[in-house]
C-alpha cells in the first residue's frame, strides 16, 4: 500500500529486500549484468506498488548532468528549422533529455552566444546547425555535434548530400535541353550555399555551349525577387532559375510575372529543401528534398554516442531530386 507521503528509493529499497543502489541500478535502467531479473523485477513490482517514482532533478545533481541539449540554428523564421527541432526532440525525448532551442545569427562570425550564463553548467550537450566550428568556442569543451556544416576533423558532423543534390537539379534541367542558367544563390557565407554554388558551376562549366549568371540575395522573397528580375532582364536572360532555397524561388516567381514570363513556359524556375512551401506555389516547385527531421534525429543519436564517450562517424543525408510543375524544355526561338 502506498506510504503517507512521498515514497523514497530507501523505502523501495526496504520493500524490495535490496540495497538503495540496486534499486538505482534497476530504475536507472543499468541493472543487466548486475542484478538478476528476479531481483530487478521485484524492486519494480515494489516501487508500483509503492507509487514511488524518481526525483529528476535529485538524479541529475547527483550525476553532475542536466538532461539538456541545446540546439543553435541561424533563425527561428525558416519553416526548414522546425523539422530538425522534432527530429532531434524525438531522439531525447526516448532518452530523458529536453532540447532547448536558440539562434546563431547567420552574418556572425565569431563564437556563438549562450543563452545560459555558464553553458558547461547548465547543458549536456550543443547541436550546432549551419554554423562554423569556431562558433562553438563559447560552449568551453561541451560536447557539440555540428549539423549541415560541412567536414570537420575534430567534432561529429551531419551532413545532407547538397552536391550531390544540386548536380541532380543540373543534370534535370540539362536533360530537358537548358543551356543558360541563372543562380539565384543565397547571400550567406555557409558550407551549405559554398557546395551548391561551388557544383553547379562545375556541372554548367562542363556543358557545350554552357553559360551561368549569378545574383545573390537574402533568404526572403522581396530580395530573392530583385535578384531574379536583375538575371532575367539581361540582355540574354537564362531559360531556368536555379534558387537556392524554396522561399528564394517564391522571389524568382515573383520577378518572372511582373517581367510577363510564364513559369515554366519562358522559364523555368527550381528551389531547394522542399519546405511546405514547394506545394503551395503554382505551379508546384521542382526541388530537392532534404530530410530535415532526419537530420535533427541522427544529429541527436550522434550526440548520445558522444556523451556515452564514442567517436560518431561523419555522417551524409542523401537529398531526393522532386520534379513538379516549375521545370520544363526552354521554348524554341521564334523563326527570324
């Protein structure tokens, strides 16, 4: 039967017959190999019958940790973030830890600002999205996973396959007979937009007759959207629209109609990511899907194999070329 008040391990302890540290060992999940199963099953069977259930914050001061992750990203206005919170939540969740999430300007270059005091006190671990090593200084040795990153010889990374994503997108639209392209690349000095850029002009440079123009603008519409009207007013405009990102390619949309261009019959226009947004333009975007809560998932799990004091191995999220309603052949020139 239950005690008065608030039952304690030294309680399931005398229940049970056994120590207080089996019943840590046995509730703490750490009993295989150290306690019998009949034992471990009688200090559970003794703690439900007591309504006894441990004290997290008791537990934790006693090991020294927090239970907290804290997951850095550039901004919280990109729908691309979201999917990588759940991910990475979902993870912890099934191992006891909360993420707590907070931003690393983009246009910042030095290391990262905690929102906690004293970051080696109150988290166990940093997952670290789309920003340098050197961001993590401020995190004083905390172990970090870094997530879209880029290769790095001394922390944990996880990587979508960009390159490989961006030559897919080359090699759809010069399969459909492309020849001028126009790159509509985010303005952000990130590994990610260096390897999208760094591919497609290799991809286009290595095609006959082969030409590529760049503009850069911030990720959001009105400056993708002057970037955009700055490729196709040229004097000879590309016939497709390579945007690094899916919000950037709602811009290029934008700059196409008001010059009177149909998408994709004049142009063709194709994004990246495959945000919600990729659906809710007409027509739907042609993209790269990347799996973002993967992302966070498998940024988590390499995490854990850090604290648990393992050596993560790099690891690539391949992307999935999508191909909707944006690409088409470029139009024959009108006979002189």
């Amino acid at each position: 039967m239950p005690l008065a008040g608030r039952p304690t391990s030294k309680d399931v302890a005398q229940e049970a017959g056994v120590s207080q540290s089996t019943v840590s060992l046995v509730l703490g999940g750490k009993w295989s190999g150290r306690v019998s199963p009949a034992t471990a099953r009688s200090v559970r069977v003794a703690a439900e019958r007591l309504g006894y259930r441990p004290n997290p914050a008791a537990r934790n001061l006693r090991l020294g940790t927090t239970r907290t992750v804290l997951l850095m990203v550039p901004t919280l206005s990109a729908p691309f973030f979201g999917p990588v919170y759940t991910g990475a939540a979902r993870v912890a969740a099934r191992h006891g830890l909360g993420v707590v999430v907070s931003t690393w300007p983009d246009d910042a270059d030095g290391p990262a600002e905690s929102p906690f005091p004293a970051p080696h006190e109150a988290i166990d671990g940093v997952l670290a999205s789309s920003m340098p090593a050197a961001a993590l200084e401020r995190f004083q040795g905390t172990p970090a996973v870094l997530l879209d990153s880029g290769p790095h010889a001394d922390v944990p990374t996880v990587d979508f396959g960009v390159a490989d994503g961006m030559r897919a997108i080359a090699d759809h639209l010069t399969g459909l007979g492309h020849r001028r392209i126009g790159h509509v690349a985010a303005g952000v000095d990130q590994w990610t937009f260096r390897a999208r850029a760094e591919t497609l002009s290799a991809a286009v440079a290595a095609l006959p007759g082969g030409a590529l123009a760049r503009a850069a603008c911030a990720i959001d519409v009105a400056s993708a959207r002057d970037a955009a009207h700055r490729l196709l007013a040229r004097p000879d405009p590309p016939t497709a629209l390579v945007c690094d990102d899916d919000l950037i390619a709602a811009g290029a949309y934008k700059a196409a109609r008001a010059l009177g261009l149909d998408v994709p019959g004049e142009v063709s226009v194709t994004g990246f990511d495959d945000v919600l947004l990729a659906t809710a333009l007409e027509p739907e975007l042609t993209t790269v899907r990347l799996p973002a809560e993967e992302m966070g998932a498998q940024g988590m799990t390499a995490l854990l194999e850090l604290l648990d004091g393992g050596r993560p191995a790099p690891r690539v999220l391949p992307g999935r070329l999508v191909v909707r309603g944006s690409s088409a052949p470029p139009r024959a020139p009108l006979p002189p």
